[in-house]
C-alpha cells in the first residue's frame, strides 16, 4: 500500500474527505519528524516508540580498492513496534 492508497482508505473509512485526510497524514508525519530532529522520543503507547539514535562511525574497506575507509557516524531513525502490535501480526 502506498501513501494514496492509505489517505484513500482512511477517507473511506472514516468518511473524511480525501484532502482532509492527506492533510492530516502529512501533519502527522511532520510532526514526528520534528521531534525526532528535536532528539526526543516519540511514544505512542499500544503501537510503538519512535527514536533517533546516534550510530558510531565504523572502519570498513573499500570493496574496489580493497583500501581502508571509515563511514562517518549518522544519526539513524528507529521504530520499535509494541507488543500489542506484535501480537496481533502474529
């Protein structure tokens, strides 16, 4: 399912117009995105918890030219599914 196929569904199944539930969507991504640029924790009991962790850097080689390189550390965006969601997956 892509982004249009969820805003279709959730218009449909809330009876909310298909601009409104975009708009919503897109209001609710951003506002996640903001927090985790903010370096807070994001969560949402009963579903999951949204984290930016810091990933160190790490030596590795150059798979052409088989030299050493080091990947620079990044700042990785995480979610960590509940175990209520996960139970009812399984």
């Amino acid at each position: 399912m892509n982004k249009q196929e969820f805003i279709n569904k959730l218009a449909s199944d809330k009876d909310y117009t298909k601009k409104y539930a975009g708009e919503c969507i897109d209001n609710v991504l951003e506002t996640i995105i903001e927090v985790l640029e903010s370096g807070e924790k994001l969560n949402f009991m009963g579903f999951g918890i949204f984290e930016a962790k810091l990933r160190a850097e790490k030596k590795g080689i150059n798979p052409a030219t088989k030299e050493p390189m080091i990947h620079p550390s990044y700042i990785a965006p995480t979610l960590s599914f509940s175990s209520v969601v996960k139970k009812r997956l399984n």
